[in-house]
C-alpha cells in the first residue's frame, strides 16, 4: 500500500492519473508483493542456513585435524622419551670407545690398503683361462722397437747410445 502511494504522489507532480487503492488489481498487486517479500525471506533464510552448516562443518574439521595433530606429537614426544635411555647409553658407549682409542676397524688400522678389503678382486684361473700369451713369432712383435705388451713406452735411447 505504501509502494503504491509513493508512487501515486510521484504521478501527480508529472500530471498523470493515481493508480487505484482499492479493487481486484489492487488486491492482485498486493500478493504478488507478499509473494515476493516471502519468498526473498525464505531464500535469504535458506542461504544463511546453507552457510551456517557449512561453517560449523569447516570448524568441525578442523577441531580433528587439530585434535589428530595433537595425538601425533604426543605420540611423537613419547616415542623420543622412550628412547632417550637408549641414545644416552649409545652416546656414552660412543665416548668411551673414543676416549679408550677403541673403534671398529681396529684390526685395520695402520695396515696399507685397508679401504681396499671390502673390494672383492677378480681371481684368473690360470688354468681355466690360460696364461696370457704373446705370440713371439708374429712378424710384427719380431721387429717392434718396444717389448711386447709395454705399449707407449720410449725407447729411443737404444738406438742413441751407440
């Protein structure tokens, strides 16, 4: 009823004829408004609803996330005090063994290619695999300036000398 006058007054400044306030258009007008009014309530209402449970979802979630993370460094601490004792006792064991010059390679130490132990070298069978052999007939061994099988070495000092 209000829209209504307002807007009566609004057409009489430019000179235009009132809309009715009584009567079926009237009446018609009327509920469409309250139509409108509640169903934008509702909707809002809905809306706000919607929300709501979407926040107190979210701030449920991250209560457990929180929770669970709690529980893990609990577990976590307890773990570390657990096994407190035994890194003190490694540690003293440690400086003792340091302390009294006592380690695990004793037995290699001051011994030449003690690294070297833990490399397993290649056994030749010689008798599976034969001795390596040069051919000393071949033509090409026969007239080489060098010995057979010492390759890169000078030995223009022979031919020199004389």
């Amino acid at each position: 009823k209000r829209a209504r006058e307002k807007e009566n007054a609004a057409r009489a400044k430019k000179g235009e004829d009132p809309l009715d306030m009584e009567g079926n258009e009237f009446d018609q007008e009327v509920l469409r408004e309250c139509e409108r009014t509640t169903s934008a309530a509702t909707e809002h209402s809905s809306y706000t609803n919607s929300v709501l449970e979407a926040n107190l979802k979210r701030q449920e979630q991250m209560a457990k996330e929180a929770k669970m993370k709690r529980r893990e460094e609990e577990t976590e601490k307890k773990q570390f005090e657990r096994n407190r004792d035994k890194r003190a006792a490694g540690w003293q064991t440690f400086m003792n063994n340091v302390e009294s010059k006592k380690f695990k390679a004793q037995h290699l130490m001051g011994k030449v290619g003690a690294a070297d132990t833990h490399h397993k070298r290649e056994q030749r069978d010689a008798t599976v695999h034969g001795k390596a052999e040069i051919d000393r007939e071949d033509r090409k061994v026969l007239l080489s300036d060098t010995q057979a099988g010492a390759v890169g070495v000078d030995r223009d000092y022979r031919k020199k000398w004389r």
